[in-house]
C-alpha cells in the first residue's frame, strides 16, 4: 500500500488518469466475459474439453455490444502511443528509440508466457504425454496472444500513422473504414483474400481515434489547472457519436448482413471481430461517445487516493493478468478434473448458469497466484534514464527494430492460426517459437544499450 500511495503521489497533474482506468476496465471485462462463458464438456477420448457457451446463449448476442471491448483497448493505445511518442521527441529521442521503450513492457510477461507454455510442453512430452494431449492446452493457454499480434503490428506504425494524422487528421480513419468496407464487401461476395488486411485496417482505425482524442485534449486543455476538467469535445458531439454509432450498428446487424453478436461465432461470414468488420467499428463509435460523455465525472472520482491507487495497482500487472487468465482457466480444470470433481453442465442450463459464480470465484483466486509469481516481471519494468538519440540513429539499429518487431508479431500470428491439433511436438509452433526468441532477443539487445549513459 505504500508503494501505491508513493506512485500515486507522483502522478503528474497532467496525466489524463481516465485512460488508465479504462485500460484496467477493459481488460477485466475481457477475463471476466471469457471466463462466463466457459463451458467445458469431456470429448470422446474423456478428456476435458472448454469452449464458448454463446452459441447457446443467443439472447445474449446484443450484450456482446458492451463486453467486447478490444475497440477500447486500441482506443487508449492510440491516445498513450501518441502521449508517449510526442513526450520522448521532447526529451530529444528518436522514433526508433521510442519503439525499444515501447516494447520492453509488452515483451517481458509475453516472454515468460511463452517460455513457460514451451517449456511446460516440453516436459509433458518428455513426461510421455502425445503430441494430441500437449497441442490443445497450449493452444488453449496462448489465445491472448493472438490481440498481441495484432496490437504489436500497430505500435511500429504509430510514428507514421501519427504524422498522417497530423496532416490529415480524421480523413485517415474515415478512409482505413472505407477500406475495411472494401474488405467486408470481398468476404460478402468475394474474393475473399479482400478481408485479410481488415486485421490491421480495423484496429489502425480505431487506434487513429485514440490519436484525435490526445491531439483534441491538448489543443482544448492548455492550462494545467484545467486539464482535469476539461473535455476534448463538447457533451453534444460525444452524444452524436453514441447514437449515431448505435443506429448505424442496429442497422447493420438487424436488416442488414451483420451478426448481432461482435464476438465470432463458428460458421459466421461476416464474424464482426477477426476481423473488425463495419459492424464493429459503429459500436466502437458508440464506445468512445459513451466513454466522453462519462469522462469529467470519472476524472473527477480518480483524482481521490483509495480509487487512483486501485487502479494504478491493476495496470501495475495488467497484461499479465490478460496473458495468464486463461491458463488459470486450464490448471483450475486440469486439478478439478485430476480430484474427479470436475462438473460439466450443459451450456446455457440452469446448472450452467448457477456454476458461473463459484466457477469465477476460483478461477480469481488461481489467476491471483499466478499473478503473484508472473507480475512482478511485469511492474519491473523500468525506462530508460537517459537517452543517445542522436548518436544511436543508425539505419542498421532501425532495421533490427523492424525485423524484431516483425518476427514477434509473425510469431504470434502463427501461433494463433495454428490448428487447436496440430501435431507439433513441443504443442507450440516450433518456427514460430524460435521466431518469437529471435525478435524478443534482437529487441532486447538493441534496448540495452540505448538507455546507458554517455
């Protein structure tokens, strides 16, 4: 608690504390959704098997609209990348060292996943386990890795995509929603190659947004005695773009060809979330209207000690919370199944449904622990406390950084659309493991000795 209250004491005036809170917000909606609507039924081999209860759930296909909140999750990377990116050229640094330092608080809690993951496959194969009993837990356990992939294929955009907006401000997401559209279009009618990009094009538009909002506090919130207050729009537009969003997400999914639900669901053509489809992008708009006319009150609230201090301890560890929350879901099955008090209740029964509460609870309690042992690598993560920008502005070290940057996220887009059976031996794709180890190696090295003093 005293460390807490020291970093709370040294929050900057300036620091807009909503974005935090809703990072940490996001982010445990995301757990808790996963979590409820687990169902885990014992394959033809009795083994334990999870997947999505929603399928059964189709009256809950309008909630998705508030619980998928990936959308708000780039929206507040978009507005910290630009905070960060704009506050390290002030110090005088580049935007290759800026890259370094922004990767060092997403690769180390995903290195210990992934080397943890390896080398418990690893040891359950030496063990005697089969390749088809390793792969699907693995599997299981790495799927945050696939918002990772794509949010690491945005961050080294951000130099670019914010001088674009700089330049062109709003008219850049408004054509990435057009071309999003053109790729909707191509999996509608096809071809449907047209909606691979809609991976990135999406996500870019959403972060974009986060960029609009930082560009329009700053313009709007010169005095620092006003920051805190202030809006950087007025409540009359952050209202026009709750409802416009809604309307033109109503009208999307209930005449027209979307799904209601924004979270996939098997045997969908225009799934709304891989990707983002127009869909998606109407709620997100809604969102951010929701999320700006809530600010000034939330703003207000933070700014007391015990709810700052809250939140500055869940984004302490909050990608480790978001890596590890579903392996606490396999081990939490793995001992319930190994003591033979695993319950398996059809999804979507009353049974199903009363399960829910005492189901969370312990997977709370399992995520607890390993957060305890995984987070400290985590909130260790320091900056750098001097920079040598210009004598570090090489071609080669911006190439590395691309190339490390690139076999991450190859990495982990790999994994992600490797088959829940694929046959690997390790239960993790071995090119894409020695990728990942590569590009966290080549990122790591470039970092360390960026940060040293002259």
């Amino acid at each position: 608690m005293r460390r807490l209250a020291r970093l709370a004491a040294r929050t900057p005036p300036d620091r807009e504390r909503y974005l935090d809170l809703l990072r940490a917000l996001a982010i445990v909606l995301v757990i808790l959704g996963h979590w409820a609507i687990a169902a885990v039924e014992y394959d033809e081999s009795g083994r334990p098997d999870g997947h999505s209860a929603l399928t059964a759930l189709p009256w809950a296909y309008p909630l998705t609209w508030a619980v998928q909140v990936m959308p708000v999750f780039f929206l507040v990377g978009g507005y910290a990348n630009a905070a960060s990116l704009a506050a390290h050229r002030r110090r005088g640094g580049d935007a290759i060292g800026w890259l370094l330092g922004r990767s060092a608080r997403l690769l180390r809690p995903t290195s210990a996943l992934v080397l943890v993951l390896a080398g418990g496959a690893l040891v359950a194969r030496l063990g005697g386990a089969q390749p088809d009993e390793v792969r699907p837990v693995v599997w299981f356990a790495t799927i945050p890795l696939w918002f990772l992939a794509a949010y690491l294929a945005v961050v080294p955009l951000t130099p670019v995509m914010y001088a674009l907006h700089r330049r062109l401000g709003l008219l850049v997401p408004l054509a990435l929603v057009l071309l999003v559209a053109a790729g909707d279009l191509g999996r509608a009618l096809g071809p449907a190659g047209l909606a691979l990009p809609n991976y990135l094009l999406g996500w870019l538009a959403v972060h974009q947004l986060g960029f609009a909002w930082y560009d329009a506090r700053q313009r709007h919130c010169r005095s620092a005695g006003l920051r805190t207050r202030c809006l950087p729009m007025s409540r009359r537009a952050a209202g026009a773009m709750l409802l416009g969003g809604l309307a033109v997400a109503v009208l999307l999914t209930v005449p027209g060809p979307y799904p209601i639900s924004m979270i996939n669901l098997p045997g969908q053509r225009l799934a709304n979330a891989a990707p983002p489809s127009v869909a998606l992008l109407a709620v997100a708009t809604a969102q951010l209207g929701l999320i700006l006319l809530l600010r000034e009150r939330a703003e207000r609230w933070l700014h007391r000690d015990r709810p700052w201090q809250a939140v500055i301890a869940v984004n302490s560890v909050v990608l480790t919370v978001f890596l590890w929350h579903l392996s606490a879901a396999v081990l939490l099955v793995g001992a319930l199944h190994g003591l033979g008090l695993l319950p398996t209740p059809e999804a979507g029964t009353t049974a199903w449904l009363a399960w829910r509460v005492p189901w969370v609870l312990m997977l709370a309690v399992v995520l607890a622990v390993l957060v305890a042992i995984f987070g400290p690598i985590e909130a260790s993560t320091g900056r750098p406390r001097h920079l040598r920008a210009q004598a570090r502005r090489t071609g080669a070290r911006a190439a590395l950084t691309i190339a490390g940057y690139a076999a991450v996220g190859y990495a982990l887009a790999a994994n992600g659309a490797a088959a829940k059976t694929a046959p690997e031996p390790l239960g993790w794709p071995v090119a894409a493991l020695v990728a990942y180890l590569a590009g966290a190696g080549t990122l790591r090295l470039l970092r360390s000795g960026w940060g040293s003093r002259d």
